[in-house]
C-alpha cells in the first residue's frame, strides 16, 4: 500500500482524482479494479503559521519588500 498526494478535479457534477502512472505499475492496478481511498486534506503550514504569529506590518507588505530585496541582489 502506498500513500500518494492527488488533486481533485471536476468531473461532471462530480469530483475525481487521477492515480500517477507509478503507482497504478508498483501496485498492478488494472481498469475497474475497486480501491479504498482514505481522504485526508493537505494541511498548509503558512496559512497556520500566518495565523499563529504577529507582524510588524501586513504579510502583503512584508512579501513586497522581500521581493525588492530579491530581485535588486540578482539584478
């Protein structure tokens, strides 16, 4: 059993994911064969992390400045 990141994507009404071609070979998985999906949402650690901690200034103006640092050292 392996443990794979998906994307959902629209499928009619529905929703599908698509295995990697990896996967479906490690696994010998053949069309119309039954799995069991676990589903579990991919936690992002910035949005909480964002949330957790107090800044000086706004993050947009933070990111800004940052990028001007950036670009100016590689110009």
């Amino acid at each position: 059993m392996q443990e794979v990141m998906v994307k959902t994507k629209k499928w009619g009404n529905s929703l599908g994911i698509v295995l990697p071609a990896d996967v479906v070979k490690t696994e010998h998985l053949k069309p119309g064969e039954e799995v069991v999906v676990k589903i579990e949402r991919k936690h992002n650690v910035l949005k909480e992390m964002f949330g957790a901690v107090t800044f000086k200034e706004p993050p947009e103006k933070i990111i800004k400045n940052m990028r001007k640092e950036w670009d100016s050292k590689w110009l």
